[in-house]
C-alpha cells in the first residue's frame, strides 16, 4: 500500500510503486527533486524557495465553501456535507514559474473558530499557516500519479491543459482526517529545471 511506502523512508527496491488505483509509475524515472517533493511530508513551499533560491508566492486562485457533490472517503466526508474548496498556484515572484496547482478540501467542522477565519481569509498557503498556528497536525501521503488536467479551470481564456506530477495527502488534526490536498507539479518544468 503506497502509505506504507514512503511513512518512513523515500526508497522503493526497483523503483517501481503503484498508486491506489493500482497505476505504475517509475520513481527513479523522475527528476531527482520532483521525487523528492512526491514522498516528503512536509510542506513544498520552503523546498521549493531552497531549491530554486526564490521567494514562492502563494497565489489564491479560487476559494468557496462548498456543498460536496462527490464523496471524500479519505477525509470521511460524504455528499452533501460542508467544506472548504481553495486551488492555489505556487509561485517564483522572480521567474513567475508556477511550480505547484493545489486543489484542497477543508473539513470546516473539526477546525476552532480562529483557524477557520484565517483559512477563510486565505492568505497564506496552508503549510504555512499550520506551522504559524504550531497546530499539531500530520501529514500522510495517500495518492501520486502522472495526469493531464486544466491549469486555467478558474481563469478566463483558453484551456490550458497541463501534464503533472500529483501527490494526494491528508492532514490529520487531533488525529482525525481534517484536509485532503492534491498537490500537481508541471513535469516539463521540472524536466527543464533539471537539466
């Protein structure tokens, strides 16, 4: 099971892991940072700023409560129940290089009043304001992948359809599924930056 896989160490024997839908993908294949980025547990912001020595902008793109239409099992959250949808890019304020799209869904319910109201105001990612807070929270990485998907979704303009890198993961707070976060990383700009 993937969540075995990387808990305690970011090496695979072959390389090779298979994703909850049972989808291969080759490991070693990847830039070495970007497989970085897929196991670790921590935020990617500050990985982000170290690697490619800029100072990363979270950039809201769109923010709503919203009344699930589709079930959230890994957060125990089913149709019809209340959360938080933000997508965001990640941001290098020198290149404008969007590193990172992150689409999240926010049990409001399990989060205290003054968490709620920042995360609402939505003006700093979500690692950032965890640690901020000193909330005690963990991360488990449930889902990665490779996908096609629309980077412009909430944007006038053409489509724009991108090739990615996805890692899906959870954040527990006081031990129970609060946040489910997937995190897409545009594998032809890491391809580029790596050379």
């Amino acid at each position: 099971m993937l969540k075995e896989h990387f808990r305690s160490r970011g090496f695979i024997e072959g390389g090779i892991v298979h994703n909850i839908n049972d989808d291969a993908m080759d490991m070693e294949a990847l830039p070495p940072f970007l497989r970085t980025l897929l196991v670790t547990d921590g935020t990617v912001t500050k990985s982000l700023e170290a690697f490619f020595w800029e100072k990363i902008r979270v950039e809201k793109q769109w923010q709503e409560p919203v009344w699930l239409t589709q079930a959230l099992p890994l957060i125990n959250a089913n149709v019809g129940d209340h959360a938080l949808k933000r997508d965001v890019i990640l941001k290098g304020e020198t290149t404008s290089d969007i590193y990172a799209f992150a689409t999240s869904y926010l049990r409001m319910d399990l989060l205290d009043d003054d968490v709620r109201k920042q995360m609402l105001d939505g003006k700093i990612g979500i690692g950032e304001l965890l640690r901020e807070i000193g909330l005690e929270t963990y991360r488990e990485i449930v889902d990665f992948g490779r996908e096609v998907f629309l980077a412009n979704e909430h944007t006038s303009g053409a489509p724009e359809y991108v090739e990615a890198i996805y890692r899906t993961y959870i954040i527990n707070i006081s031990g129970k599924p609060a946040m489910q976060i997937t995190e897409r990383f545009p594998i032809r700009l890491f391809q580029k930056k790596a050379k």
